[in-house]
C-alpha cells in the first residue's frame, strides 16, 4: 500500500491571488535564508537576524491566513532552497539579508500592485516598508551608502 502524496499547490490565477501566493512561497524561502544569515552572522548582529525572523515569521502567518480566508491552497514551504550567492563569512549573510529584504519587497510590491482589496494593499505596503527598513539596516551593518533605495521593491533608478 503506497501512501498518496500531496499535492503541491499552484499559483491561482486571479492576479491579486497569485501575488500573495508568491508572497507568501517568498517568505517561506526568506524564513530559510535567515538560517543561512543567523549560522554565519557575527554574534554582536544576532538581534537583527532575530528581528527579521520574527518580522517575517509574523508576516507569513498572516499572509497565510488571508489566502485561507480566500480558500486558496497556500504555497508549501521547500525542504531546501538554492540561496542567489555562497554565503562563508559575515559579510556574506550580511549580503544575502539585503537581498532577501529587496526579493521580499519586490514580491510584496507585486501584490500591492495586484490588490483589489483595499486592506490587502494597506497590508502590502506594511510589509513592503517593513522589508526596506530591515534592507536598510543590513546595509548600514556593511557600511553601504546609501543605505536606503528609491523605490524599494523596484529597479527603477533613483
């Protein structure tokens, strides 16, 4: 007797759906990274790491449960993720936190462009600021200037 496995969930087609599907498949990847960050972080930024844990821990539960609200199957989180740079010394979790801070904003950007719910956009662009501000923070620690960006979310040149 084989035990049926699930399926995985599918982006939904309503456009406002499927970017807070995408939303949320980012914070699960995010939540990972933050590991990678913590594992080689210097101890004196463990506060910052737990800080961004915990902001996107929050986030994702709460994302999660608007997609319930909509009956819509919500993203699985992976076994694993394909981190966008090797990650060996503080500098480079340091690295990888602003750009999982900047693919989180895009991600949440996309669904504040996509909302036709008025709360959803408000919630959405919570989030796409709380993503810059901690983007920011991460880039103060690798002495970036400036620490902030134009349009967070964007590639749009300032």
């Amino acid at each position: 007797m084989t035990t049926p496995t699930p399926s995985t969930p599918s982006r939904p087609p309503d456009q406002a759906d499927g970017a807070l599907f995408e939303a949320v498949a980012t914070e699960h990847a995010t939540i990972y990274g933050y590991g990678v960050v913590s594992a080689h972080s210097l101890p004196e930024r463990n506060y910052l790491v737990s800080e961004a844990m915990a902001e996107h821990r929050k986030r994702r539960e709460e994302a999660l449960v608007m997609l319930a609200e909509r009956s819509v199957e919500a993203p699985l989180p992976a076994a694993g993720y394909q981190l966008p740079i090797d990650v060996d010394t503080p500098v480079d979790a340091a690295k990888l936190a602003v750009r999982m801070e900047d693919d989180a904003a895009a991600a949440w950007r996309a669904v504040v462009e996509q909302a036709t719910d008025q709360q959803d956009r408000a919630f959405a662009v919570t989030t796409l600021t709380q993503c810059a501000v901690m983007a920011a923070r991460w880039r103060r620690v690798l002495g970036a200037n400036p620490v902030t960006v134009a349009f967070p979310g964007g590639n749009e040149e300032s």
